[in-house]
C-alpha cells in the first residue's frame, strides 16, 4: 500500500459517462471536435464544403455533462447567440500513433449522441478575427453526452439518421453516412498529430441546421440505435456554471 498522494488544492474530478447496459462508466480523458465535417453545415456557416483535412478543437472534459437521462443546462455568461449543434460521438478505448484507416475502427469503444453547445456569436468574433475559439466552444456544460453503446452490444455507427428537434419542432435532420470525413479517416487523420488514448472522446461534427435556443426550450437529440437525449435550457446560473 503506497501513500495516498497529497494535493495542494482540490483535485478536479474524473468526468465519466453511463455505458449503455453496464455499470461501469466511461472516463473521459480529451474531447476533441471535429469542425464543418457535412457539407450543408458547411455552406450555413459561410464556408465551401471541399475535401481539405479534417480540422479539429477541444472542449475539456469537465466542459461534459451525463445526459444518460433527461438534464437541465444552464444558460451561458457573456453570450446572446447560444446553439446546439447535435452529433455522432465516438469513444476511444484502445490508444494509439498514427493508426491507420484499416484498423482505426479498432481503437472505437462504443457510440453516442451528443450536443456540441455553442456561444455562436463568440465563436463566430474569434473565427474572423483568426482568433482561438475556446470562448465559443469549451465552457462548462457545453458537451452534453447520451449514454455510450459499445460496439460489443451494437456494433458500429456508420449509416443512420441522425436529429434534432426543439420544443418537438425538427430543427436538423440527416444521416451520419454524410460526414465528409468518416469516423475512421477522423481517427487516423487526429492520430498522426496526437497519440489517441483511452478515453479520448471525438464530436464528429453537426449537419445543417443549427440555431439557436434560449431558457424554457428543450432539445431532444437522436441518432438511430442510441440512445435519445433530452436537455431543457434553464435560466443563467447566478455566478456561471459550477
Ligand atoms: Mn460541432
């Protein structure tokens, strides 16, 4: 029995998510996010859709939230463009350097829904200032995450619909077989910059349609073969989200 290590402040917790039909969980280490990766999504927001690589930004892991069973999120500070964006999520179980895409699919642990909340409108500032976007993307509460079906149980997600309705009106409608770039090449191509580990989640990107939601709305997000999430806005936090 070695000594417990002592720490000079608080630790952080270990941010974790419910695993579909077990009962352990899944510690998340990094998110990383994939950027305009549907070509509809892409042309919303100003840009061409082409085939240049991937590109990818980061949420901390304390910015997740279980959303295994129905969740309130509270309204973020310092912004009045707050969106959902809603997507595939894909968990890392086996780490690796430069995987190929042969065998990327190897290193996948499960599958979930998942909202990529955004301070559309910091976001956006950054973006044309050639600015980071962390302000935009990585806050607390903003990763709001579904319970993760393994590819034990379900195998993988490749060809299913993927929604997002507000107050029940569909606000974004497609299928996950549109991604520019697929689970796999995403994978690959974030391995050669990054050794994945276990852990490691990856938001593979939104389809067209994303908007706006403010106090008082409720987003149910879906992807055929997971399971749905279900998350009201709340009112800001007094002192921000803890
Ligand atoms: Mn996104």
């Amino acid at each position: 029995m070695t000594n417990p290590i002592e720490f000079a402040v608080p630790a952080a917790p270990i941010y974790t998510l419910t695993v579909h039909g077990r009962s352990q969980r899944f510690p998340v280490n990094r998110v990383f996010c994939v950027g305009r990766n549907y070509a509809a999504h892409a042309r919303e927001m100003g840009k061409d859709p082409d085939r240049d690589p991937p590109f990818f930004f980061m949420k901390p892991a304390s910015a997740i939230v279980d959303a295994a069973a129905p969740i309130s999120v509270s309204y973020p500070s310092m912004t009045s463009n707050y969106q959902y964006e809603v997507e595939l999520v894909v968990a890392i179980d086996k780490g690796g350097f430069e995987i190929p895409v042969a065998q990327a699919l190897e290193h996948v642990f499960g599958y979930a829904v998942g909202l990529d909340m955004t301070r559309r409108d910091l976001q956006l500032a950054a973006r044309d200032a050639g600015r980071p976007w962390e302000f935009g993307k990585s806050f607390s509460d903003s990763a709001p995450i579904g319970a993760l079906h393994t590819v034990a149980d379900g195998g993988h997600v490749d060809a299913a619909a993927i929604e997002l309705t507000v107050n029940g009106t569909v606000q974004q409608s497609s299928n996950v077989a549109k991604l520019i770039w697929s689970t796999a090449e995403c994978i690959a191509h974030l391995s050669r910059y990054e050794a994945l580990r276990p852990g490691d989640l990856i938001m593979t990107g939104t389809p067209e349609g994303v908007g706006p939601v403010l106090a008082g709305d409720m987003m149910r997000g879906r992807i055929d073969g997971l399971t749905e999430v279900f998350v009201t806005v709340d009112q800001q936090a007094k002192g921000g989200a803890q």
